[in-house]
C-alpha cells in the first residue's frame, strides 16, 4: 500500500529520529539499572535535562554526548556521518585536488 510507504519514510523525520534515540537512551540507561538522578549525577546534565529528553527527545548536542560518555555510548557517534567511498579513481584524484576553504586573510 502507498499509505505504508509513507509510514516508513515518516520514521526517518528529525522528530522522528530523536524520539527513537530518546527511547534508546532510556532503554540503554535502565539495562545498566540507572536512575534519571543517577544519570543526571553520572553525565553532569542536570535533572530535569535527563527528564526532558526522555519525555520530548529535546535536547543539545552537548548533553546528549554527556550522556552518551556516561552511558559508554560514544562509539555509536563516530559512525553517523561516515567519509563517502569513492567509486571511481577520479573521485579520488577530484577530491584531492580540492584546496580546501582557510580563513580570510586581512591585507594590510
């Protein structure tokens, strides 16, 4: 049906996605058999940031990586922007020859 298809691409919205991680945290978090005051006192985010995001996924990047280097979860970040295979040797040899963007210099 056309109607799950949408379903299925809907999981992949930021709200959607969060709201997964928000349960992921929770889940992870009670597996090791740890409080939200445990975690608050372990990550350094306060209380109520711990609650909110299990109950609206909000968060900043800063504590969702606290949390994670509390939960010994940090390995999973490394892999959620992966560097591009290159398929053809003049992938390659283009991004090579790229100069990459420096600051703006002030010529005095």
């Amino acid at each position: 049906m056309l109607s799950d298809k949408f379903d299925f691409l809907d999981m992949y919205n930021p709200k959607a996605l969060a709201a997964m991680l928000a349960v992921k945290v929770r889940k992870l978090r009670l597996s090791v058999n740890m409080s939200q005051q445990g975690l608050a006192d372990k990550s350094g985010v306060s209380l109520g940031t711990v609650k909110r995001f299990e109950n609206t996924s909000e968060i900043s990047m800063k504590h969702l990586l606290m949390i994670a280097v509390a939960l010994q979860a940090t390995e999973e970040f490394n892999g959620l922007f992966p560097d591009r295979p290159f398929h053809r040797l003049d992938d390659l040899l283009k991004e090579q020859n790229v100069k990459k963007r420096q600051r703006g210099r002030n010529k005095i």
